[in-house]
C-alpha cells in the first residue's frame, strides 16, 4: 500500500459517511445487505440517496446475484461488510471477485473489512488481494476490533490515488488525534499481539459455537469475533434478563429480533455468559 492510497478516518465510521458524501449526490442509489452495519443506510440517507436493503438469505448470508440484481442506472455505491455485522457471515474469495468484476465501472464498490483479522475459513479472500477485479474499489479496515484501540477512532480507506485525493478534498484536516497515529502505528508494529489475540478469539469463538449448540440453541457461524445466537424468544427480553446478572449482550432489531449477539470474550466471560444464558432460557416468563 502507498501512502497516496490510504485515506485515514475518526474511525471507519467517519470514512462509511465521508465516501457517501464523496461518491454519491442527492437522489443517487446505495445498495447494502439487510442486516448488516447501520451506518451504510445512515450514510445514505444523511446524504440523501435512495437505497436497496437487500435481504441476506435467510437473514444470514450473502447471495452476490440478489446484490448485483439491486444496482441500478443511478446506483453510485455498494457496501458490503464482509464478515457481515451482525451476523458473522461472508461472501467467498471467487464470490466476491465475481460481484467486484460484475459491477458497473461508475459504482463504488466498498468493502468494509472491520473483522477482516478473525475471517480464517479456507476460501476467504481478503478484498486487498482482488484489487486488480475493479477500478473503483474502497477497501475500509479499522483499528477497533483486533487491534483493540476503538476509543482512540482509527480506521483507514485503501483505494486508487484518485479516490484518495476526491476523500482528502472533503475530510475534516484534524480528523484523526495523534495519539491515535501513535497507537495504531505501534499496533502495527506488533505482529506478534495481533497473532496471539486473534488466535484466541478464534479457538474461543468455536468453544461458544460448541456451548452454545449443545444448549439446543442455533448459531449462526461466523467469521468474526462475535457470534449470532438463535433464542426462539424476543431477544431483547433475553438481553434485559442477562443485564439483570451483569451480562451485556446485543438485542437484534428486524428481522432478527429473536436472535441475540454475543462477543466473544475470554474463555472465563465465555463461561459466566453461558452460565447466565442457562439461567434466564429456564426461567418461562423470559
Ligand atoms: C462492519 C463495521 N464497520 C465499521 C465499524 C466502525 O468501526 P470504527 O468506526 O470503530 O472503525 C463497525 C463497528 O462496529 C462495524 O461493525
């Protein structure tokens, strides 16, 4: 990566509602997936676009032909979080090379891989080794999740120098603090952290996927460091009782509102949730 190409953020966030702002105008068109990350649609629509939230199957996975079938002639932006908030899903290597190259050029295809980090499965294919499938390609990657420096709001685009220079014109100069810079940058220098963090969230994400099934409860496999846990009772219910025993899960809005979202924590967390989950699933007024 040249420095041209990486454009800096207060957080990914910043940079999803920059490129709405940069790439698209009043009445333009934004495709994203449907559950994914909010701030696609709230990007959009500050910005004023129209927009298709296409329906994952299933409300789980990805299917790159519903995506492609909702591009119009005014679509200017597609967002696909891959793995997918909430739902720890994603679109293969061959998949995703096959959307990238189906696009219509004027589209800005952005790939948002905040959990790229914790993406192990065989045929995933981070977007930065498919550069070549696409011009218009705005690769976003965060320092919140494996780095674990989300307070201090570091995230980063990587596009072509054009692209870069249109997002310079319009983000704020000050945008990211130094201190900010100063953690990332030593972040990235500590390979080892990163591979022994990521490492354990993956052999722990498997031991909650294994604690979780045998509670009879359906989970959803995920790529990231989270996981989407069927309760078959409204999740929000769940999610009052498990903050009654010092539990914080996440509630799922529609259409997942019997599904919570669960991170996974260490291997003592891990155990204390499942513990309290056992408790509040056996107790019928939940
Ligand atoms: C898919 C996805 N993208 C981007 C972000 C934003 O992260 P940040 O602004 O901390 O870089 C999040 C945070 O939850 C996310 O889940």
């Amino acid at each position: 990566m040249a420095p041209e190409e990486l454009c800096l953020g207060n957080g990914s966030n910043e940079l999803i509602d920059l490129i709405c702002r940069v790439f698209a105008s009043r009445g333009e068109h934004a495709v994203f997936g449907h559950p994914s990350f909010p701030c696609y649609r709230i990007g959009a629509i500050a910005q004023e676009l129209s927009f298709t939230a296409v329906p994952l199957r299933d409300h789980l996975s990805w299917n790159v032909d519903d995506l492609l079938g909702a591009v119009t002639g005014a679509t200017k932006l597609l967002f696909v979080s891959n793995p997918n908030n909430p739902t720890g899903s994603y679109i293969p290597g061959s998949e995703l090379a096959r959307l990238l190259r189906a696009l219509p050029e004027r589209v800005v295809a952005v790939i948002d891989e905040a959990y790229v980090e914790y993406a192990d499965a065989d045929d995933f294919t981070p977007a930065t080794e498919l550069r070549n499938e696409r011009e218009r390609l705005a690769i976003l990657r965060t320092f919140s999740k494996a780095y674990g420096l989300a307070a201090l709001r570091v995230g980063y685009v990587l596009g072509t120098p054009e692209m870069v220079t249109a997002l310079n014109r319009l983000r704020a100069p000050f945008n990211v603090g130094t201190l900010g810079q100063l953690a990332a940058t030593a972040a990235l220098g500590d390979d080892a952290h990163l591979r022994t963090t990521v490492e354990a969230t993956i052999v722990n994400r498997g031991r909650l996927t294994e604690a979780l099934t045998s509670l009879g409860l359906r989970v959803a496999p995920s790529q990231a460091n989270f996981l989407l846990v069927g309760v078959e009772r409204p999740g929000r219910s769940v999610y009052e009782a498990l903050l009654r025993e010092g539990v914080i899960v996440r509630p799922m809005p529609d259409p997942l509102h019997s599904w919570i979202r669960v991170t996974v924590g260490k291997p003592q967390e891990n155990e204390r949730f499942i513990h309290a989950l056992e408790r509040v699933l056996r107790n019928a007024r939940v």
